[in-house]
C-alpha cells in the first residue's frame, strides 16, 4: 500500500459508521486524481492533490461533534488542525502537510484558489456534489461551470454528468 493508500484507509476508520461521507472522499478523490493526471500535473502537486481530496471535508463530524453544525465556514475553520493530526500520524513530510491543511481550510472559497491542486480540488468536489445534491436544474449548473471551471478535462467531466442527454431508460 502506498501513503495514499494508508490515507484513505485511515479516513474510512475516522468516518467510520457515515457511509454516506466516505463515499463522498473517494469519488471526489477519483476525479482529483483523473483530471490532476490529465491535466499533467507534477508528481508532488498531484499527492498533494489526492491527499488533500481524502481528507477535504474532514471538518465536518468534528463541527457536527462540537457545534453541532457542518456547513462550509465550520469545515474551513476545523478541517485543518485535524488535517494535520491525521496526516501526522501517518508520516506525511511538514511541507506537504502544510500545503494539504491549507486546501482543507480554503476548498469552499474560490476566491483563494491560488494554483492548479486548488482548482482541481474545488472542480472535482462539484462534479459531485451536484450529483448527490440532487442538482438539475440547467440554469444552476450552467452557472457554477462558468464561475467554477476552468481546466479542460474539469469542464469536459463537468459537461458529460450534466449537461450531455441520455435517452430514458427503457
Ligand atoms: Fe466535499
């Protein structure tokens, strides 16, 4: 198993009894992963990418325990110092950890996305959460594609979940 491997093990334990959460990371970091490799991503950019895509919403059960509210400013403000708890138990390198928590803290302010692990991050979180939001109204995605998207592969996802017609099933 790679660190990324012990990682995602790691957050199924930590979420441990939320199947709903779990599956949640592991598309989000499918995509992540997808369109970091597309995109041609450097290999250190892309790990950090993958973790920070396990690990991203891992404020919530923390503010749902002590606040018990898990909206996007509880995840941002929590997230991070359990990011760096979790990550540094496993070995994770300082910098690394670093780079990861801050993903965590910023994953809803698209105003912050400073680099291409940012953009990704936020783009492969939609194409999610939209999906399991219940979003089809054309008008609401077509105007989170236009504020959000940005790299080729992420639009290209993005336009064949929710904007391409499959007939009915029969
Ligand atoms: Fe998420």
């Amino acid at each position: 198993m790679t660190q990324l491997d012990r990682l995602a093990m790691a957050m199924i334990a930590y979420d441990e009894g939320d199947p709903k959460r779990i599956h949640h990371f592991l598309k989000v970091h499918d995509f992540a992963r997808l369109i970091g490799l597309a995109e041609g991503l450097d290999e250190r950019t892309l790990f950090r990418l993958e973790a920070a895509a396990y690990v991203h919403d891992i404020g919530i059960h923390e503010g749902e325990r002590r606040f018990g509210r898990n909206d996007g400013k509880i995840q941002e403000d929590l997230g991070p110092a359990e990011t760096e708890k979790l990550l540094g138990t496993l070995g994770f390198d300082g910098e690394d950890i670093a780079r990861i928590s801050w993903l965590v803290g910023h994953h809803h302010s698209y105003g912050s996305i400073d680099g291409p692990d940012a953009q990704i991050l936020a783009e492969a979180d939609m194409l999610v959460n939209q999906y399991e939001d219940g979003v089809t109204d054309r008008k609401r995605n077509e105007a989170l594609y236009r504020r959000l998207y940005r790299t080729e592969t992420g639009k290209r996802l993005f336009e064949a979940l929710y904007f391409a017609e499959y007939p009915a099933h029969a």
